[in-house]
C-alpha cells in the first residue's frame, strides 16, 4: 500500500505527464484547427495542459470513424460474452491505473484526492464491470404467436453514440454511458466537459489496451457551443446521452428535433429535499447524513440534498446538530488524504455560489455557518459549507440549482405540507425520508415526485437500481438494466411457419 500522504501526491503530481490531445479511431491527434485551450487547477490556479479545442470538424471525423467501425460488425456484431471480457479487462485497467486517474481527477476539478480514488475511479471500474458482466445474461423474447407464425423482438445497438458529461464526477459519470453504451454493441464519441476533460481522455488509451477495436471509443474535448452542439447536430449521430445542467439539456432537445431526430436521453439538475419528520429513528445520524448531502464534492453534485426541510417540532433540537456535524466539513487541500471539502471547479462556479449565498441573505434567510470564500492564498477557489436558516421555498435559495454547498432550512408541520413543499420545484431527481414509521416511508416515497426515494438514508444505492429524474430532471435512466434501453432499439421478426 502506498503511502498515501499529501507529499506523496504532490510528489505523483510533479511527475505526472498529461495528455491533453482528441483520441480519434485509435490515436491521439491535434484539433484539426489546431486550437487549444488552459486546462486550469482549481487547487492553486495554475494550468495543467494545453488541450484540444475540437469544433465540428473533427466531430465529422469523429462521427466517420465510429460510423466505419460500427458498420465493420468487429464489435457491433461481437458475441456478447466477447464484450464483456474487453470491459473486464477494460475495468481491471482502471483498477491498475487508479493513483494517476485519482490525481488527473483532483487536480483537474478539484475534488478531495481519497474520494477521487475510492468513489469515482473504484466506482467507475465497478460500473464497466457490471455492465460487461449483464450482457451476455439479457434474454431476447420470443411473442405468443399463432401456431404457423414465429414472432421474435431482439435488441440492436443503435449505431454511434454521442455522450456528453459534466465537470463534477468526469469519469464516473462517463462510466455510467460508457459501460451500457458499449456493451450493447455501439461505437461511442465522449465529449468531456471543457472544464475536467483530462480522464476522459487518459482512458481512451486503456480501453485501447484492453481490446476495444479503433473507432469504437473517441473523445473529443471541447466546449459546449462548438464541438458539443456538432454532436447534437450531426445527422449520423443517432442517439445522444447527457448529465449536465436542464438548460443545456433543453438546448439539446432543440437540437435532436433540428437534425435526425436522434434519440436523446437526459440527466439534468436538482433540488433535493432531505425530510426529517419529528419520528426520524435517529436524529444523530440524520444530522450528520444532512451535512454530508450537501458537502459532498464541495454540494457540486446533481442530487445534493439542498433543502432541508425540518419538522417543527425537533427543529431546536435537530438543527444545532446539523450546525455541528457541517462545522467537520472544512474546506483543506485536495491532495491531501485527510481534506473533505476541496475547491470548487473554478472561479465561474465561485461567483455562481457566492451570488447565491448573498441572494439568500438579501430575500430574509438567517445565514448560521459558513458563506465566505476561504483559502486563498493558495491561489484555489474554495468556499465555505454555508446553512441558511429561516427559508421559504419561494426564495432562490430553495428553487434554484445553486451546485455548491449551500444548504437551505426549511419548516413544516405536516405530513401533507412536507410532500407538498418537497414537490414545489421543476425538479425531480431525489429525496429522502427520514421515519420511524414505515407506512409513512412508503406513503411518502409514493407521493414525491423523484426518480430516487432514500428512507432513512442519503444517495443510496448501486448500479443494480436505475438513476434519473423525473419533470425538468430528466429523462431516461442510467445504471441498472434499465439503462441498456437506451442503447438498443427494438426490433419485431415475424415469420410464417
């Protein structure tokens, strides 16, 4: 075991070579306008690399190059069982590269260095795993036919894929498209975002190691307005999965209808509320599940649970220990194996949270800890866990997606009145329960309007249950079986006997 210190890992980053190149049919190339731009740390302000600035022309090559290899059936037309050994070896790739990918990961966006290493990069490896390891055990149908017809539906992958992903968790949620994507028999083109693009691009070269043939997997780094809109346009792009923010994903949906009619499938933002009923089994816990919902990777995370909303009754006795347990959550720097908050990803993000932060003092909310940018003298962008006390759910605070850890309080005093304010907002991505009662769990789970119901817990599961939203959260779902849907079309086979 590595000697996992903040020396070590300025040590690793010291040596590390970055690669900052487009991964096209195999190989690592040069924008074709030879642009470029400042990959920055967040951690100090310094750049990383100079990387690809691609634009629509290089999606064309992109798009031809996994067009051809999808066409030539090496993988589209593997046997299931032949995938799934390239995504095992793929995953153990991972694995055996996990302190580079961990550091490119925190130095690119900042996150603390153990969760890099033990939640993205572990869970990214497990992701590919389960999906290589399902493929070859999905059944096609045969339909209850006459007696002189065979009705047969089977899945096809649906050609070439185009995958969009956010800044918070780049590889991870990369996996979470990748591993069904190309299990299911598809050519995929990545397009990471501009502002952590360095993983994505690092694990085109493992996924050529582990056998995935030239052409099937390319990454494309790139802004939004450039090469990400060329992907949404391209007429021989036929389906287009994103995570990101619900203005870019309506823009998306634009975009589809403009050109092919591509199908699109899309996880976008968040207001998740964390309820807390006077029966909660344990308020201890619940308060330090509260912190940690909203701390997490510095709250830039889609489900974060922002809106507290507290029963009236434990109220004076509940909130002071949610004010204690945010109090551990202090923001420290990311290569060091003991911080738990690191930096934002960069100062756009920082001014976004700090104008939330004033926004909410300036409509009435009693700010109770945190709401200031510290640290920096390291030259890094990092704020304060913030609790603002006193909120309706009218205020800005409590309806918009702030991405930064900015909690909101919030009271009710009934049942009736909880659901009611938990599902007042364009948003349905996730909510949790906290109840002794379990009637009322399952009644609660039934009436909020989420893709994820946690009772007496925060952000649970794993990739057995699907993820996504419901109203302006999204469409479609990632992980779990469910997620194979929406690399596949359906196709009927009828033939008569």
């Amino acid at each position: 075991m590595s000697d996992y210190s903040l020396s070590y890992w300025r040590t690793k980053a010291a040596d590390l070579a970055i690669e900052g190149r487009a991964f096209i049919d195999g190989q690592y190339l040069t924008a074709a306008g030879g642009e470029t731009f400042d990959c920055v740390s967040p951690i100090d302000g310094k750049v990383l690399a100079k990387i690809a600035s691609c634009t629509a022309l290089d999606a064309d090559i992109a798009v031809a190059s996994a067009k051809r290899a999808f066409e030539s059936g090496e993988w589209s037309r593997m046997a299931p069982a032949g995938r799934k050994a390239v995504l095992n070896r793929f995953a153990a790739l991972i694995e055996e590269n996990a302190e580079e990918l961990a550091l490119l990961e925190t130095l690119d966006m900042g996150k603390p260095i153990s969760d890099a290493l033990h939640v993205d990069v572990a869970l990214t490896a497990q992701a590919l795993r389960w999906n290589g390891e399902a493929i070859d055990k999905v059944y096609d149908e045969v339909a209850p036919t006459p007696h002189d017809q065979l009705g047969l539906v089977t899945r096809e992958p649906v050609g070439v894929v185009a995958a969009i992903v956010p800044w918070n968790f780049p590889l991870m949620m990369a996996s979470w498209k990748l591993g069904p994507a190309l299990a299911t028999g598809n050519s995929i083109i990545l397009k990471p975002s501009e502002k952590s693009p360095l993983t994505a691009i690092r694990v085109a070269q493992l996924a050529i190691e582990a056998g995935i043939p030239k052409g099937v997997f390319n990454v494309l780094p790139g802004y939004g307005h450039t090469v990400g809109k060329a992907l949404a346009l391209h007429m021989e792009v036929e389906t287009l999965v994103f995570t990101g923010s619900t203005r870019v994903a309506k823009q998306l949906m634009v975009y589809a209808g403009e050109s092919n009619m591509k199908r699109i499938w899309l996880e976008a933002g968040g207001k998740s509320p964390n309820i807390v009923f006077a029966d909660a089994p344990d308020l201890n816990a619940a308060a330090e599940s509260a912190a940690a919902a909203i701390a997490f990777n510095q709250g830039e995370v889609c489900t974060a649970g922002s809106r507290l909303l507290i029963e009236r009754g434990i109220k004076d006795k509940f909130l002071p220990l949610v004010v204690e347990a945010l109090s551990q959550w202090k923001p420290g720097h990311p290569l060091d194996p003991e911080t738990k908050v690191g930096a934002l990803v960069d100062t756009q993000q920082l001014d976004t949270v700090l104008k939330y932060i004033q926004s909410g003092s300036e409509e009435g909310a009693k700010l109770l800890a945190g709401g200031k940018q510290v640290l920096q003298e390291t030259g890094g962008v990092f704020v304060e866990p913030t609790l603002f006390d006193g909120v309706t759910n009218a205020m800005k605070i409590a309806q918009e997606e702030i991405f930064g850890p900015v909690l909101s309080v919030i009271e009710f005093d009934s049942f009736e009145q909880a659901i009611s304010i938990a599902n007042d907002t364009p948003y349905g991505l996730a909510a949790a329960v906290w109840t002794a009662d379990i009637s009322k769990a399952h009644l609660a789970a039934k009436a909020l309007r989420a893709g994820s119901v946690w009772v007496n817990q925060y952000d649970g599961g794993d990739m057995t249950a699907p993820f996504g939203g419901f109203k302006q959260s999204g469409n479609g779902r990632d992980k779990s079986l469910h997620a194979f849907d929406k690399y596949t079309e359906l196709k009927a086979t009828w033939i008569k006997l």
